[in-house]
C-alpha cells in the first residue's frame, strides 16, 4: 500500500510540475489563462473498518483549474486589436453562418482576404447588428450575430437637399445702383460660396450674392444664388433651363433697428428654394442643367441659419463675415479608418465625412468560466459546468469593456510560478525518497533469514 501511496505522490508532484511548465511557457501568450493544479486526498474505507486506525490511499488530481484573472493591457498600432477589461469573452465561428461557436480573451485580430475580422486560426469575430445612422441595436441575443466585416468598396455619395449659411452683412453698405449681375461687382455688397453634390458625387459651386435693398432705412437684403456660373448650357431643344449668369431668386431679408432678424424669422427670413424640378425633363431648373446622368433628388433649399437652429445671421455696422456655412450632401468617399469604442461599436469613417456604425462587437459571459472546455489555441468551449452562454453589450451591466488597440497579456505570474515549481520539485523529491525508504524496508524483510 505504501507503495501506490508514494506513487500517487508522484503522480500529483509530476502533474503540478506540468502545470506550472505549461504557464511558464505561456508567459507571453496574449490572452492566456494562468491554471492551477487542485488536489485532493483518497480515502477509501469499507463499513466494518476502523477510521482510527485508517491512513489514507494517497492523492489525486481533483481539477486543473483556469485562473481568470485579469490580465494586464500592451498597447498597439492596430485598430483592429482589442483587450477585454472586465469579464467577458469575445465569441468566434469556425465558418461563416455556423452557430459552433468558441470564446476567447485573446483579441489580436485582422482581415482575411473577404476583409472580415478574424483571429490567427481564421475564426470569424461575431458582432450584432446595428443601426448605421447611431449605432443603436435592438437584439443582443447570440442567435443574432454574425461576422464583421469591413467593407471594401467607396462611401456612396449623397446629393445635397440643404444648405445652412449664417452671416454678417455690413449696414454700413449703401444700395448698388445697376441693376443686379452676377458678373457685375457692382451690382451685389457681398458673396460667399460652397460645394455642392448632386446624386454621382460631383460637386457643384453654389455661389449667393448678397446685395442692400433701395431704402437704406428699411434693412432689407436680397439674396441670389447662381450653379457654377452657368458657364455651360446643355444642349436642349429649349436651350437649357438655365443661361450663362442666370440666378435664382431672390429672397429678401429683413432685419430691426438692433440689427438682427425681424420678428418672426419665419418672414425675415424665408428659405430660397433651388428647384430641382425631378421627373420633368432636360428643361428643370436645375436637373436639365446638368449632363453626366446625374440628378438632384429634391429641391435644395438654402437656409439662414445654422445646421442646429440656434445661429441666425445679423445686420451691424462690421464687414461682411460668413459666421457658418454648411450642406448635407457628400461625394464619394474612401475608407480611411475603422474605430471601435468602449462599447464595441465599430464605425467606419470615409473621406468625404461620412461615419457609419458597422457592427457592434459581441460579449459573451457565463455564469462559472472556470467549468468551460479548453480547446486549444486560447479558446474555450462551452460546458455542462460552464452553465448557458449569455449575450451582452460591452460596458454595460456586468460585462467587460473593450479597448481598441490594445491586447491583453497572459495572466502568468512569473515569480510566483518559479516558486510554484521549486516547491513542486521538492514535493517530487519527497514522494520519491519516500519510495525509495519503502523499497529499503522489502528488501530488508526480504533478506530476513
């Protein structure tokens, strides 16, 4: 019996002494999970048996425990790279569609030739779908995600519907006394211009033409607005919508005493309404005069205020200044970023402006982490023990944060474990001379003569 005892001695030295090898080789493994080898004794006693006079049967290996602890955070250049602050695991698909999913802390992530985000086996990252304008989403339910993918095509282009000017017009302007041209500086006190967009993405100038209105007293402006000149005309059996130097408008606006809107905005203020004209022919104002296919799908209307409402333009003795200036349209854009916040949010920014949210990184939790299955490559399945995988947003509730670009570093204590196996080796030593006193005492009985 002595024997078997110092042979599970053995045994459980030998199995902690793997244990603490596997982390010391582990140290610098993004992701990994320090384990621990747990032990417990073996008693076996039949019920007519003394417990008085019972030694015991030795030791077993109980459990190879995974520590969940935190990891520290190494900082990286790579966006795609992501660290879990917190509990929680990102979860991986083998394939594209397949619900055989397995879970990590290991965040070093990139595109494939499909430009999805994977990990260094090729496991698909999964995420949850999301609203592209705010991001929001309305399922966290595991069944719902899917792969991520970056996109590899250009930003659409938008055609513009709005413009949003605010300015300074100078009240110490005197009215222009020829009739109004836009090549005539004469005619107008001031102008400003911007960019515009129509339905292809190719940009127009839009310039307005500020010019004081006959009295002086009544501060009263008109406005004109003029599309690239119209230095070209397309070719129409009416000639065109427009011609070379024509204007739309104008608009008048009115100011007080105090040199700000009259009372209501509404009236000081109207909109000037550039027409578009849809679905009318070559002849609408503006849609006829363009001639690479594209379109304005609305009327663009230009308003005198800024894009949130709360800046209005003004009448004071001061020159003319442009106070903002803005449109909703966009060419065509090129990827130039991909950014993922605390809550997992990947957002695509293009270079005409646009910012898309693409997805929303899942995390998964469970209820015992350390009853999941490993199964290699800093992955783990989930178990009996391990208890039903459970969806949620990243920093919210319970679950973790994630950091972009960052990576989580293995959770091994190096010191500790160099003491852990010094230990071990001398557990190993012990169990050992023990079998070696028990070998000395059969041969001396069997010597005895």
């Amino acid at each position: 019996m002595s024997f078997n005892i110092a042979l599970s001695g053995l045994a459980a030295a030998q199995k902690d002494i793997d244990t603490t090898a596997n982390n010391i080789a582990n140290v610098n493994t993004t992701g990994f999970k320090e384990s621990r080898a747990e032990f417990a004794d073996v008693y076996a006693a039949s019920v007519f048996s003394s417990n008085k006079t019972k030694v015991g049967d030795g030791v077993t290996t109980s459990k190879i425990a995974q520590q969940f602890s935190q990891g520290s955070l190494r900082f990286t250049n790579n966006s795609l790279d992501m660290a879990i602050t917190g509990d929680g695991f990102f979860a991986i698909s083998p394939e594209i569609g397949a619900r055989d999913y397995s879970y990590t802390r290991a965040g070093a992530f990139k595109l494939d030739k499909n430009n999805f985000i994977s990990d260094n086996n090729g496991g698909f990252l999964q995420g949850f779908p999301v609203n592209p304008a705010n991001g929001s989403t309305t399922s966290v339910s595991l069944s719902t995600t899917q792969p991520i993918q970056i996109p590899n095509t250009a930003g659409a282009p938008r055609a513009t519907s709005n413009v949003f000017v605010t300015m300074n017009v100078d009240s110490r302007n005197t009215p222009p006394t020829v009739a109004f041209n836009p090549t005539d500086q004469a005619s107008y006190n001031a102008t400003t211009s911007t960019t515009i967009y129509d339905s292809l993405g190719e940009p127009h100038i839009l310039t307005m033409y500020f010019r004081r209105q006959a009295p002086t007293t009544d501060n009263d402006w008109q406005v004109y607005a003029v599309l690239d000149n119209n230095n070209s005309v397309p070719a129409s059996p009416a000639g065109g919508p427009l011609t070379p130097n024509s204007a739309i408008g104008p608009i008048v606006m009115d100011f007080d005493a105090t040199g700000i809107p009259s009372l209501p905005t509404t009236a000081s203020l109207p909109n000037l309404i550039l027409p578009a004209g849809v679905g009318t022919g070559l002849n609408d104002p503006l849609n006829g005069y363009l001639t690479n296919g594209a379109q304005f799908s609305s009327n663009i209307t230009v308003q005198f205020r800024d894009q949130s409402g709360t800046k209005l333009p003004t009448q004071y003795a001061s020159k003319f200044e442009v106070g903002a200036l803005s449109q909703d349209g966009t060419t065509v854009g090129r990827l130039t970023s991909v950014d993922i916040d605390a809550a997992g949010k990947v957002m695509a920014s293009y270079s005409n402006g646009d910012q898309t949210y693409l997805a929303q990184v899942a995390m998964v939790k469970f209820a015992n982490p350390q009853g999941l299955t490993q199964a290699g490559n800093t992955s783990w399945r989930q178990s009996l023990l391990s208890g039903e995988a459970l969806a949620g947003e990243a920093n919210s509730g319970t679950f973790g944060a994630i950091n972009a670009s960052a990576l989580e570093a293995s959770n091994v204590n190096l010191t500790n474990e160099l003491v852990d196996l010094i230990a071990a080796q001398r557990n190993f030593q012990a169990n050992s001379r023990a079998l070696e006193v028990n070998s000395t005492l059969q041969n001396t009985v069997l010597q005895i003569r």
